[in-house]
C-alpha cells in the first residue's frame, strides 16, 4: 500500500510540474527549444519541488517498516 502511495504522489507531482511549465511562463529563459517555446526557470522549479517531494515520499517509504 505505501508503495502505491509513493507512486501516486509522484504521478501528481509530476503531472503538477508538467502543468506549470506547460501554462505559464515564470522567471528567464532558461533554454530555447524552438522560436515559440522554451524553458523558463518556473518550469525548473516546479519539476524541482516535485521530484523532491517524490523523494522525500521514496525515502519515507523505504525507510518505514510496515505494520
């Protein structure tokens, strides 16, 4: 059941960051895909806070013994 739970908060996490980057344009650009898109740094901050929150989910999970 954790491990579902891990998966589950990662899946939102993501799914989360991949909205933020893909509806706003927060902060520099950071690297340039194409003449109409790129990177902006709220999109890396957004993937960072998500991925960290999968981790620290990870970690609770391996961490934990089960009851």
């Amino acid at each position: 059941m954790r491990w579902l739970l891990c998966a589950l908060v990662w899946a939102v996490g993501m799914t989360g960051a991949l909205y933020v980057a893909s509806e706003t344009k927060v902060g520099p650009l950071v690297v340039r895909l194409s003449r109409n898109h790129g990177v902006h740094l709220g999109d890396l901050v957004a993937v960072g806070t998500a991925a960290a929150i999968g981790v620290a989910a990870t970690t609770a999970a391996l961490l934990t013994r089960p009851r």
